[in-house]
C-alpha cells in the first residue's frame, strides 16, 4: 500500500489509523471537519474538498460517525424517537459515506487491489438486533451497510480487484463511546486501528461488499 485517504482524522479511530498507516510508511491525506473543514452532512463541502483530490488510493478510509448528535442520545424507546434526531443520525452515518462513495470510482485506481472501507456497527446489523433501543443509531448504519453493500457491486464492474466493505471495530475508548461502553471490553484507539489494518490487509477481492469485525470475522447483516 503506497497512499490512503482517511476521512475522519480528528476523531479517535481515525487518528490512531492516520497514524498507524503512516507509521508503516504510507502516504496519507487525512481530512475532518475541524481540521480541514471536511462536513460530510454538507455536500458541497464534500465535492468541494474531495473534489481536489487526485487519486489513486490504495485505500480510503471512513472512519467518521456519531452515537450523540447535538445533544441528543440513543433511544431507549420507539417512543423517544425524533425527527430531526434521526436525520442527523442518516445525515453523518450513512450518507456523509455515501457522499465520499460518490468519489471513490475517481479516487480508487482500476489496475490493481485497492479498499474503501467504513466504519460501521454491530448494532447496525438487523440480524444481530436482540436487546432493541438506540433506533436511529441503528438503521443509520443499517443503510450505511447497504450503501456498502451496493456501491461494491458497481465498483467491481469498473474496478475488478476492490473491495468495499463495513467495519465494526467493537468497542474503543474514545469520546464517541465512553458515556455507553459500560461494563463491555475496550480497546484503546491504537489498538482498534492495528485490529481494523490487520482486517484490511488479509481481505481479497471476493469479499468486498460483506461487513466484518475488528477480528475478521463476517457479521450478519
């Protein structure tokens, strides 16, 4: 791997893999909204940023999202569902990546192995789903994964050797979770993102548009 574009650098993860990629000898453009004024709830803000971009990337990289959006927490109940909090919820979590997708034929070379991955959840899997609550955190990256799952099919027709896929990088100490990973396991940032580049790396081809865990292992959609 020669370049990356990490998408979400200001924020844990994202910085941990920045970091991670650089270390091992990657040149990597790192954009967020408070660094470079990358607002992937803003569309011209991403055709404008990403629009000046010139690939090819061996990997793009999304590792932006949000569990509490302007103040507002998951759901413990339907009955707690709002509109506009759950726009914000789509808004950041599925079409922010579906914004940078839009770019990746461009960005993404078509001679040899490339990746885009996203960050996504295991709450977001339906299949998964057994406890409830944390509605519109859940089907925002329930759609995300569809987004991931049907840009995969049209970037293997232009591109035969990506691979598109979700992440879920269990549960890492950072701001986004620390008020909710309660008595769960957690890794450090730096962790997660040597977990996540370990996934990357073994991936192929045949697997793109699947949803996979920190481990490797596939998790049901």
């Amino acid at each position: 791997m020669e370049r990356a574009l990490v998408i979400g650098a200001s924020g844990g993860i994202g910085q941990a893999v920045e970091a991670a990629l650089s270390a091992r000898g990657v040149s990597v453009d790192a954009f967020s909204r408070s660094r470079d004024g990358l607002d992937l709830t803003d569309e011209s803000s991403v055709a404008r940023v990403l629009g000046a971009l010139d690939g090819a990337y061996d990997l793009i990289f999304v590792a932006s999202g949000g569990l509490e959006i302007d103040g507002a927490s998951p759901e413990k109940t339907i009955r707690a569902i709002r509109a506009t909090a759950m726009m914000d919820q789509f808004a950041l979590n599925a079409v922010g990546p579906a914004l940078v997708l839009r770019e990746a034929a461009r960005l993404l070379p078509r001679d040899r192995r490339c990746v885009f991955a996203a960050l996504s959840a295991r709450v977001g899997s339906i299949g998964d789903n057994r406890l409830g609550g944390w509605i519109s955190y859940r089907v925002a990256k329930a759609a995300l994964n569809q987004v991931i799952r049907t840009a995969s099919i049209e970037l293997s027709r232009s591109h035969r050797d990506s691979i598109c896929v979700a992440l879920h990088p269990g549960t890492v100490r950072t701001g986004l979770t620390q008020v909710y990973a309660g008595g769960h396991p957690s890794v450090s940032a730096e962790v997660a993102a040597e977990n996540l580049l370990s996934v990357i790396e073994k991936l192929a081809a045949a697997q793109t548009g699947r949803f996979f865990d920190w481990a490797g292992k596939p998790v049901d959609w």
